[in-house]
C-alpha cells in the first residue's frame, strides 16, 4: 500500500465522520426535540473533537509529505491539494486558539440572537469585540505573509483576496446603484391572498424535482432557515412556508435545490473523498443563484410557473403572466438583505464587505460600527435604518466569526451570471424550454460543466473552463441585470 | 486531577459518541433517503471505528486500574463497574474477529432477509452456521471458563445464566401450557372496522404523553419495526400504523413510551456516563412490558381507552368496554412471536432460548435446526408450521449474532410480573386511577422505584430492590395471568 492509498483510507474515514457531523447539524435545524439542546452541544462537541484529532494528526502530515513526493496522477495531486489546505490551516491555528472560537462563537451566537431581539446594538458589541480579536489571532496564525482579511477569505473562496473583490465591487457599484434608482421609481405588484401551505410544500417538492433533485438521494424538511446539507448520496435540502407568501417557499426550495444539485451532480468516484465537495462558497452561491435567479425567476419560466400555481391555488389576485413576473422579481425598498432583489442584493454585501474588512484591519471599532453602518446605509440605499435589528444586527454571521465569507454571496452572482452567458449559447432554445417547465437541459448543463468536478478545479478555474476560458468578471452579471431590470 | 477524573471526562466524550452513532441508527430507520444506503454504510462504519479505538484504548485502561485502586464512593465504584465490563468485553475480543462478526452479520441480515422472503431456509443455513462458528468464537474469548452460552446472554443481562433460565422457564411451562388451553377453548373477539390513519397517530401521541412521555426531550415517528433509541435528554421513539389494526399502533407507541421513559427518568446526574443508560434488556423490557400490558391492557385502562376511542373513531362495531377488553387481549392461534398474546408469548420464547442454547453448545446444526424448530413448535403449540418465514425465518436476532438476547424478553415480563405486584400495593387506588386513563401514580412509582436508578443497580437487584427485597421469580407473573386469562 502506497503513502497516498494509506492517506486516502483515512481521508474516506474523516470524510465519512464529517458527513456524520453534518447530519447532525442537520438534525438539530430539523428535528431534534427543543430539550435536547444541551446535550447536543457536548455531542456535537465531542465529534468535533475527534475531527479535529484527524485533521491535525501528525501521522496525517507524514503520510501527506510522503505523497505529495510521488504522486504524479492530475487527480491525485488535486486530492491532495485539498489535504495540503486543510492539515496547514488545522495544524496552523493553536489548539486552544481553535477551542477558543468555538466556545465564543456558540456564546455570541446566542448573545447576537437576545441583542437583536432586544434591538440593543451595545449588549452585542463586546462579544463582537471578542470575536473579532480571537478571528484576527487564527488568521495571524495562518495568514504566513497576506493580510489578515485575505487569510479568511480564503477560508470560504480559496485564492479570492480582498483586492479583488475591490475591483470587483467597484465595477459593480456604479451601475447597480443607477439601476436600483430606476427601478425604484416604478410601481412593483405584490401579491395579497392566502396560499394553502401544504400546497405550497407539494409544490416545492414538484419544483425541486423540476430542477433535477434526486429524492432517493435527498429529502426535504421545513427549518427556519432554508438550508442545504450533506455529500454524494445523503443531500437533504430545508424550506419555510409563509401563507401569504408563496415566493419565500418557492424560490427558497429552488435555491437550495441548486446547492443540493452541485453536491448530488459530483463525479462519484470522488464520494467521500476530498474532491467530493463543492470546491467554495462562491461556486456554490453561483448554482443555488442560477437555478434561483436566472432560471427560476426568468420570464419565461415564471410564465410556466404562473399557469402551474393557477391549477394549484386558482384565481390568486394575479391578471397575467407579465403581472406575475414582475411580482417574483419585486424590487423595493426594504432593510434586511435575505429579502432583497437580484439588483439590491449585492449592495448589502459590498456594505458588510467594507465594514468587516475595516474591523479585521483595526480600522473601525466595534463601537462605532452601529453608526457606521446606518451611514453607509443612507447612503447606499437613501434612507435611514429604522432599527438595530433592521441594521447592523440583521445577519448572525459576525456572532459565529464568518468574517470573509459574506463576499462569497455576490461571488456566487458574479459566477452565475458568467455561466449564464454562456449557458444561453450552448442552449439556444433555453427560453422556449423554461416556459414549458422544462430545466433538464440547462441544469444537465451546468452539471457536465461545473457540478461534476466538486474540487478537482480552483474556483475561478472551474468557472473559466465552463465559460471558454475567460476568468469570471461582473460584465455579464451586469448585463444580464440591465437587460432584465432595466425594461421591467 | 485524579485518575477517576480524567477517565470519566473520557467516558463522557465516548457516550456521547455512543449518542451520535444511536441517532445515525435511528435516522436510517426513520428519515436517510433510500439511496444513501451504501454510502451510510461507510458513515456508520467510520463511526464504530472509532467507538472501538476509544473502548480498547491502553490508556483507558491504565487510568480504569489506577482509578479503580482508589475509588471508594458507591456510586464511582457503580460507574467503574461498567467501563471494566466494557473495557474487558472491548479487548478480550481481537480486533480481526470483532471486524469479521460486523461484516458478516451485515451480510447475514441481507440473506436472512432474501430467505424469508422467498420462504427458503436452506438458502440462510450456510450463513447462519458462519455466524454461530464467529459467535462461539467470540464467546470463547470472553467467556473466561464460563459456558458459551452464558457468556453470551452476560452481554444483553449482566449476571444472568442459561441454568437460571432453564429454572425459570421450568416454572413457568405448565402453568402457561395450562392456561392457553383454557384460553384456546374460547371465543374472542376481532376488530372489524376502518381507523383513520392520522387519527390513530394522534391517538398515539396521546397516550405517550399519558404515560408520561416527555416530548420536550423525544420525538415520535413512523418506522417498520417501532423501537425507541437514544439517552438522556434525547430519547426517539417511532410507531406503524395499519388502518385495520388500530392495536398495533397503539400499543406499539406504549410499548416503546415504556422503552423511552425509562431512558427519560434516568437521574439527570448520570447524563453521558455509563450509569446514564437502562441496566440490560430485561430491566428494560420490563418497563415497556409493565407500561404495555400490565397498565396499557389492563380491564381498568382498556374501559378508558375504549370511550377515548369511541370519541374519536365513533362506533367501530364494538358494544361495550367488556368486549374492547377482550378484542384487545385477544388469545389466537398464531405463529409468530411479535403478534402473540401476554399468554403465549413466553411459549415462543422458551422455543429460541432452548434451540440456541443447543446450537451455542454445538448440539444442533444448522441443517436440523429447521426441523427441531418445527417439531417443538408442534409440541408445545399444538399444530404445524406452515411455511418457513412463519417458523425458523420470522425473527432477525439470529442473523444478527443476536444469541442471548430472546430469553431477556421473558425476563422482563417475569420482572414486570414482580414489579406490577408490588405496585399494586404501593398503589391501592391503582384501578380507580387507570379507569380514568390516568397512569401518573403508576409511572412515578416505577420511576422512583426502577428509572432513576439507570445503571447503579444490578439487574435482578433493581428489581428486588423495588420489590422489597425479594429476588425476582416468576411467580407474580405466573399469577397476573391466571387472574386476568383464567377468567376472561
């Protein structure tokens, strides 16, 4: 047995237990009895632990100097590519350090979660305060060289570094901020009428199955945060129901749907396995956004959509097709970034950009983060934040350290609307499909192209051989925003 | 720190990886998606993997001895007692047999399965030999100059021996055999009506939370053989339902409420330390026995039940209470051990627990194990076998390596026999308070009695305990049933 086929048996068992540990995270989203909480946090805790011990385990590093000596096979350089970024970053951060984050996180979470509630900004900031000295100590400890920011970015988009999300941004800001005012100035439709939930939930079912999710290998829960979970053949996606709102059922199992997809869409001959992931956060934004966005909320696909929820729930208030489309992609003034249109959206994430860049350099105190972010607000969008919990303690990322991972949103837009360029080229009768409800060609598109090679490619590497060759810009996002915004 | 310290903090992490592993059991039965089978395969594997390192641990071990030195606190010495079991248990059995009995008993299920289906005995005997030959050999390694035999039922019923049993089982055949004669002579009643599926759900979930199930800290869901799973602060249970048969799901739910209430009145101080779980399967059958039958099927709670169900399923061709009591503990010519009454139910056992002990000892093949099944079955039931998968196939057990593990669920009636007696008592208003379906007098004293104590005791010292020192026999048991068969 060689050093590497040792290596990939231990790799099969970690990655086996982290599937276990993910299950778990699952599980405690969307059934586990509300007593169990306790008892959840040491057991999850002691899975954590015994990931931890694999991770950093010396005859790990030993087995994986042995192969990175030797192996010549493409694919095996990619595993252990993956191995290589993991053993670093796990044996980098000090084992206190790391335990350290843990125990904060899952304390400040709960503080962020009382703050907000209470709509009291300063019981939040000390904890924040902890969180971000503990945060800027791991990337200290794993930044060999880069900045701190870009050490945690790195964490969630491997090779993306803050100066390119700066041009990034910087392209986009402009014209978005132009195409928000106009689209602000004309009268959005809203939908007024209940909507059965069970309905909604046979629909969603009837949807996710539209987008190409394989039940056998996957099911579907209610959580109150719609999330996706799991690899390979256990891929089990969540969804919320809101009687009045069928968009948020909707289109939150169609996002899901597309993470799923990238996971269940992976070779198998990579199942469990450090390529049997999706390669970053911003390539798996840029699946759940395109069977989201671009294809979900299309006009022609809302047409099919329209004619399907009117067997369904019948006479809801809606003239016609058109009408229907302009309701999915509703764009208004609102506070809270889960609830914005495909224009706004990426406005929210530059403004948290900006912000957590300025609190991991030590720019900008937790203490004058609440006003600075009621500035930048007015700003950006041309109101005021009305509220704490409408403002600066809307996201519960910052309470867990997810410093660097709220670029990966727009990332993921970005992403999409490159493959989405391209995609319209490769299938030419897309539109014509989408109003029949037929997906099949397109997400078996983005399958051969993007899902299928979980982590054989870097991001932006995947994303360029599915685009012929063109490193990923915000150009076709623009376009394809323009083109659908500007006219609507 | 002291030794106990450090070891008991290990123990902790290593229970609740025990936890984890049971919840993953408990999802595959429940919610994992069909085709993740395999791949669940691996997760599970993984996970007993490292359940393994951490019991045969040297330095568990060593710090086991040096605690053991030492300790004098009763109840530190209770929880040593248990890691030395299962230290002892975990490495007396080599590492490459421990392996080979999980493999093959994984495939052995698989055939067991195929087999009964297609009615084939012959084609499961080849396999079944293998797991007898891999068992005794596992027997041989722990049993230290015990019987095989013994050796083996010690895994399910600490302390408990094949001569103790054949004493028992002695006892109690006469008195049976007589006694579902009698019962055979008459006629009984039949259900014949439609029960709404989701009603008889409803109905469950009230009759767990009536027998004092805490929902807060479990959950009930639908599963194809109900059982109940988990410690603590997180205990599942799961039912069936079938439309014409409202008794099998009802009953299914106490029976498993028995089950999980046990777990659920543990002291809270033993959460996550081997005292945190029931003592062995006969303490524990003995609380579901004594919640399904002694109370649940009692002439007291089925008038009860027979009025809540009147109120939910209106008339279901039943005339009164007297008739329900009687459809409810209905005595039938039957096969198989899972649908048998409170009378003959212990006839089937005795069946197993005679003709493993013969293939344990190497006194029966396999290849006659069909027809010893049969000819005992006739003897002691008084007509034939009619296929295979009502015979020698029906249960799992035995392509599991499941030898010893029948005879603990006579026990468990034998001891809710004794604790029912005492009970009665303790509480001289028993009756009155089951007539208006309440069981809460009842449950609190076995809860006091038996629950709390979790793994403190000794099996049958629980029992004795509870019953005023008296060791358990099978007398009381014995006598419940004449009194309640005899007559009806």
């Amino acid at each position: 047995m060689t050093a590497y086929d040792d290596l990939m048996a231990q790799e099969r068992d970690t990655q086996a237990l982290a599937q276990v540990a993910g299950r778990l995270a699952w599980d405690q989203e969307t059934m586990m009895p509300r007593g169990a909480a306790e008892q959840r946090a040491e057991e999850s805790g002691a899975m954590q632990a015994v990931l931890h011990a694999r991770r950093t385990d010396a005859r790990r590093g030993d087995l994986l100097a042995e192969a990175e000596s030797v192996a010549t096979d493409e694919v095996a350089r990619a595993q252990l590519h993956h191995i290589r970024r993991d053993y670093d970053r796990a044996t980098l951060v000090p084992g206190d350090l790391a335990v350290a984050v843990a125990r904060l996180t899952s304390r400040a979470q709960g503080q962020w979660a009382e703050a907000r509630a209470a709509d009291d900004y300063a019981a939040f900031a000390p904890v924040l305060a902890e969180v971000i000295r503990l945060k800027r100590e791991e990337a200290a400890a794993v930044a060999r060289g880069r900045d701190l920011y870009d050490a945690l970015i790195d964490d969630f988009e491997p090779e993306m570094t803050a100066a390119r999300l700066d041009a990034m941004f910087a392209e986009m800001r402009p014209r978005l901020v132009d195409l928000r005012a106009r689209a602000l100035d004309r009268e959005w439709p809203v939908l007024d009428a209940h909507f059965d939930e069970q309905a909604q939930l046979r629909l969603s079912r009837e949807l996710a199955r539209n987008f190409g999710y394989d039940f056998a290998r996957g099911r579907l829960d209610m959580a109150v945060h719609p999330f996706s979970s799991g690899s390979g053949d256990d891929v089990r996606i969540t969804t919320r129901v809101s009687e009045h709102d069928p968009f948020n059922c909707l289109y939150s199992t169609i996002h899901e749907t597309g993470h799923a997809c990238y996971e269940q869409g992976i070779d198998p001959a990579y199942r469990l396995t450090p390529l049997g992931q999706g390669v970053s956060m911003g390539v798996h934004e840029s699946q759940s956004r395109i069977y989201e966005n671009q294809l979900g909320r299309s006009r022609a696909y809302t047409g099919w959509l329209f004619g399907r929820m009117r067997e369904m729930f019948g006479d809801f208030g809606v003239a016609d097709a058109g009408t229907f489309y302009r309701a999915v992609n509703r764009v208004h003034r609102g506070h809270i970034r889960t609830e914005a249109d495909e224009v706004q959206y990426n406005l929210h994430i530059m403004l948290r950009f900006d912000l957590e860049k300025a609190l991991i350099a030590g720019d900008l105190s937790t203490d004058d983060l609440e006003a600075a972010w009621n500035d930048r607000f007015e700003a950006d969008f041309g109101y005021a934040v009305d509220r704490v919990s409408n403002g600066v303690l809307q996201d519960v990322h910052w309470s867990l350290g997810l410093f660097g991972y709220f670029p990966t949103y727009s990332l993921g837009n970005v992403y999409a609307g490159c493959l989405y360029r391209t995609m319209r080229g490769a299938v030419p009768d897309l539109e014509a499909q989408l109003a029949r409800g037929e997906t099949g060609e397109a997400t078996a598109w983005l399958r051969t192209q993007v899902q299928r090679h979980g982590g054989r490619f870097a991001p932006a590497q995947v994303i360029a051989r599915a685009c012929g060759g063109e490193e990923p810009t915000a150009g076709p996002l623009l376009d394809y925003l323009d083109e659908k915004f500007g006219g609507m």
